[in-house]
C-alpha cells in the first residue's frame, strides 16, 4: 500500500516537472524566434530559471505568486509594491529587475549610475524559509500537546509520526556524539535537523523553492554551529589548538596554523555539502528532463515522445534517490554538528567523545 502511494506520488511529481519544463522550452522557443527557423533549447538557462531565487513565486508557466518587494534608498527612504509590477522586463516608479536584480532607471530605461539601492524584498526563498517556520511552529506544539495529553500512553497522531524521529536524534545522534552534557544542545540539534529535513522535503516540490541549495542559507547554518562550537568550547578544545598532545615542539610552527584553519574548515564543509547535494540533485533531474525538449529541438518531436519513457523511469528513481538525500543531509548535517559539539566540551582531547554512552539523562 505504501509502496503504491510512493510510486503514484513520484510518477504525479515527473509529469508535474515535465509539463514545467515544457512550459519552458516553450518560453524560450518563443522568445526572438525568426518565423521558419527552429530556435534550439537553452539547457543551462532553462535549469537556472528553476534553482535560482526570484522576486516572484512561479508555480507553473504563467502563474506566478506576486510578492513584496521592499527596497530602500537614501533619497527615497523605503518603498513597498508588488513584485507585478516588474514582471515581464516593465519599469516601474524609476526601477526595473535585470537577472534577479532591482535597479535603479531613467526614463531611457538605462541604469542610473552610483544609485545605491538595497533590497530587503521578500523573495520566493524568503517565503519559502517563513512557510516552514510556519509548519514547524504548527507541528512542535501540537507534539508537545499530545505528549502531555498522552502520557504514559502510546503516541497518537502527529506525534506517533514525529516521536521515533526525535528518539533518534536524541539517542543515536546526540547521546554518542556529545556524551552527558547533549541536554544543553539536543533543542539546537533537533531544529537543526527537522529545518533542513522540512525544506528538503519541499524543494522536491514542483514549484518549490530551492532554499537548502541556496548557499546563503547554508551559510548561516554552519556560522550559527561554529559559533555554538566556540562559545562551548572549554580550556582542552582551545588548548588542543596551540599545543596540540604529543606534537614536537618543533613541529608546532605547522600544526598551529593547520589547527586554526580546521576550525574553519568545518563550517565551511557543512555549508558546501548542503548546498552541492541539494543543488546538484535539482540540476540532475531538470537535466534528465531537458532531454526530451533537446530530441524535439534538435531532431523531432518523434523522437522526443520516444526517449520520453525512458527519461520518466530515470526521472522517476532520481527522484525516489532525492527523497532518500533529503533524509541523509539532514542526517549528515546534524551528526557533523553534534560531534564538533562533542569535541568542543568533552573533559580530555583523548577521551572517545562519548560514543556508545548509554547513561541516564543529565538533570
């Protein structure tokens, strides 16, 4: 039964993501097309449509979500419309949006030079992070409620979904990584974990933003554990750094400067791993996809509706591999968390971090 739900759910998604993508082929066709001449299909721009940010939230080909666009000047102090207003390359009240960004025009339609204009806009990645927060905040209490309600008791509802997942964070991802002290840090653990989960799982959406393959997201992500990581840090983490155990005084002129750049380096691989997988996972679909409109481009649409089945069934594990990536980076991204945590506070540098600690909860 289930394996059934899954097979329709991802069979609707591959036809959904067609459709969009024909939609775009069509755009693109369209667009200075010389009458007779058969216009070739822009792979890299059709792909990049889809994963970048944008000022509007387009679900489909031609329907598209306005959103506000808020935009600050010295001049002109704030102003507030809608990002209608800029669709379709329009000017609007001495601005037009060029490649995702607002500028400041004269009445020729030409960029005002030194016009410093910052965007505050509320973009389909920011709408995207405020849609999960909603779910999460809309989920959370409705678990602790039930808990509290169903004390003693087998879970219920949203929370027999949800509690076996906590667990598991709890004691097969902060319990070994970090040892007695991972009371203190399971509430960042596991925010940490069900925000990249949630949109993950949305970014596989037709239509959906992109928001853990947006590399600013990740960014922040990582800045927030590195600086858990330092604050949490006590006198054997930072001493490890300059004076590293068992290290010839000789050697410490290398090892010191290798430590410090680790401490960067840890950060900076819990970002690029994010944002690649997710990103890559995207492109890799729309790829697979854009074969078909490449055949009708370049060949015919016989042979396009021919490879058509062969790149849905691709198109179709691809996706079922996504659902599993979503899962997995999630993972990847917490355990990585929890073990630098685990590093920063453990007593000794040479003690185990804690791994395989079965005692009770610290109070």
């Amino acid at each position: 039964m289930i394996r059934s739900v899954i097979n329709k759910f991802l069979l609707v998604t591959a036809l959904v993501l067609s459709s969009l993508t024909l939609s775009q082929a069509q755009e693109h066709g369209h667009e200075g097309e010389v009458p007779g001449e058969k216009k070739k299909f822009n792979v890299g721009d059709m792909i990049m449509h889809h994963v970048k940010d944008e000022h509007g939230w387009e679900l489909a080909h031609g329907v598209t979500i306005p959103l506000p666009v808020i935009l600050y000047s010295a001049d002109r102090g704030v102003e507030v419309f809608s990002s209608s207003r800029l669709a379709h390359d329009q000017t609007y009240n001495g601005y037009k949006q060029e490649h995702g960004k607002i500028h400041r025009v004269n009445e020729a339609g030409q960029e005002v030079e030194g016009a410093k204009v910052y965007d505050f806009s509320i973009t389909k990645n920011v709408a995207s992070l405020l849609l999960s927060a909603i779910i999460l905040l809309t989920l959370f209490p409705a678990v602790s409620r039930g808990y509290a309600r169903n004390k003693g008791k087998a879970p219920k509802g949203v929370q027999s979904l949800l509690e076996p997942i906590i667990l598991f964070v709890r004691d097969e991802i902060a319990k070994p990584s970090i040892g007695p002290r991972y009371g203190k840090y399971l509430p960042y653990l596991l925010t940490l974990f069900f925000f990249i989960l949630v949109n993950n799982l949305l970014g596989l959406l037709p239509g959906a933003a992109n928001l853990t393959g947006n590399i600013a997201v990740t960014l922040v992500l990582a800045v927030i554990t590195f600086l858990i990581v330092s604050f949490s840090g006590n006198k054997h983490y930072w001493m490890h750094i300059v004076k590293p155990t068992g290290v010839p005084i000789a050697l410490l002129p290398i090892m010191i400067p290798v430590e410090i750049i680790g401490l960067f380096m840890k950060p900076l691989s819990l970002m690029i791993r994010l944002f690649a997988n997710i990103t890559a996972g995207h492109i890799i679909i729309l790829s697979l996809l854009s074969l078909i409109f490449l055949a009708n481009s370049l060949a015919s649409a016989t042979t396009s509706l021919a490879i058509s089945p062969v790149v849905l069934a691709f198109t179709l594990f691809l996706s079922l591999i996504e659902l599993l990536v979503a899962f997995l980076q999630a993972f990847i991204f917490t355990l990585l968390t929890a073990m630098y945590i685990g590093s920063a506070v453990e007593d000794h540098h040479e003690a185990d971090h804690g791994i395989g600690y079965e005692g009770s909860e610290v109070h």
